[in-house]
C-alpha cells in the first residue's frame, strides 16, 4: 500500500473520530448534524473498502506463500 492511501487512511479515520466526538458532544444544530453524519458515513465506507482491498491482498500472499511452501 502507498503512502498516500495510508495516510488517506489514517486521516479519514481521524476526521471520522472528530466528527464522532463533535456528534457526541451534541453542540451542533440538526442541519449541521445531518451534514457531519453523512460526512462520517461516507469516510467509514471509504475505510471499509481500504479494510476489505488490504484484508484481500493479505489472503492473496498467504496463498501465495503457502503454494510456495508446498513446492
């Protein structure tokens, strides 16, 4: 994985904690709420997908690995 995509990451987990704190703090009106609440669902999509692509390239190697092994 690159730099950039962990960073991108890491950043969009990171915002995803804020907007999570700021909801939490209840301090923000609906509308403002609503916004930050699709933001957050948006970003854990993003991590979801960047979860599953890095969980397939892990199963990916291993195979690798084992046949490697095997031979």
């Amino acid at each position: 994985m690159s730099k950039k995509k962990e960073n991108s990451f890491e950043s969009s987990l990171q915002r995803l904690q804020e907007i999570s704190d700021i909801l939490d703090r209840g301090e923000v009106g609906l509308e403002e709420a609503i916004k930050l609440y699709e933001e957050g669902i948006s970003l854990a999509n993003s991590c979801y997908g960047t979860l599953k692509d890095a969980e397939l390239k892990v199963t990916e190697l291993k195979k690798q690995l084992e046949n490697g092994i095997k031979e």
